[in-house]
C-alpha cells in the first residue's frame, strides 16, 4: 500500500490510498478519485509533511496545540464578525448578489453539493472553511 496527500482543483487535501502508483495513476486518469469535501475528480499529489514522533504518547496530538486553537478561533470569531449568516441560503445569496439582485455583501452559510456545482457553472467564486465544533 502506497499513501499520497491529494489536492483538488479547489484546493481541498485530503489523504488517498492505493495499491501502488500505478493504481493511483489509473484511477486518477478515470477520474475515479473523488474529494471529500466538494466531490472534484481533477487531483494531484503534493508533498507531506514528514513526521518522525519520538517518545510522544498515542494521545499527544499535534493539532491539540494551545497556538493551534487559538489561531482557529481567532479565524472562527472574524468570520462571525465580519460575514452576514444566511446559513442554508447561502447560494441564494451569493446568485442574487452575483447578478446585482442585491447589495454585495461577505456572507457565510453552508451549500449542498448541488447548490455548489450551480456556483461553479454561474462562475460564482467560493471558498469553503471546515469549522470545527470546540465544545465537546
């Protein structure tokens, strides 16, 4: 088994694995690679970090860091600040704005994938931001 970090077209990395290159070079040629996050086919691989850990407990996580959450919430509360929620019509939104319907405007909400692939062929520009829960 062979593991790459992929990215999409939209630049989205997310973690494949394969039998070996080649497998990797036939289903990304079929386009049988799909992303998680917005279902693109068109991926490439990109470097990964190497991480050595030595005498770090299973439980130790790199992600867990102090800096690492405040920085998280620190994106999370300019969001909240800075972009109007229209959750679920968020690609309402963005059509109306896109064709003068309404004031333009940083908005913030959430999309199926349908509504985005209408974003996409309507030529709206979008940038998704996983928001992770930090209440549990």
């Amino acid at each position: 088994m062979i593991v790459y970090d992929l990215q999409c077209a939209n630049g989205h990395t997310f973690e494949g694995w394969f039998e070996d290159r080649r497998a990797f070079e036939d289903q990304t040629r079929n386009k049988l690679i799909t992303c998680p996050m917005c279902n693109e086919t068109s991926v490439v691989p990109v470097l990964s970090k190497l991480s050595i850990k030595v005498g770090q407990t299973s439980s130790e996580n790199e992600c867990d860091k102090p800096e690492d959450l405040a920085m998280v919430e620190k994106a999370m509360e300019f969001l909240e600040k800075e972009c109007e929620d229209v959750g679920a019509n968020f690609a309402p939104e963005a059509l109306k704005m896109h064709y003068d319907v309404t004031e333009k405007r940083s908005i913030r909400g959430t999309t199926t994938a349908a509504e985005e692939e209408v974003l996409k062929q309507e030529g709206i520009e979008f940038f998704k931001v996983p928001i992770p829960r930090l209440d549990s």
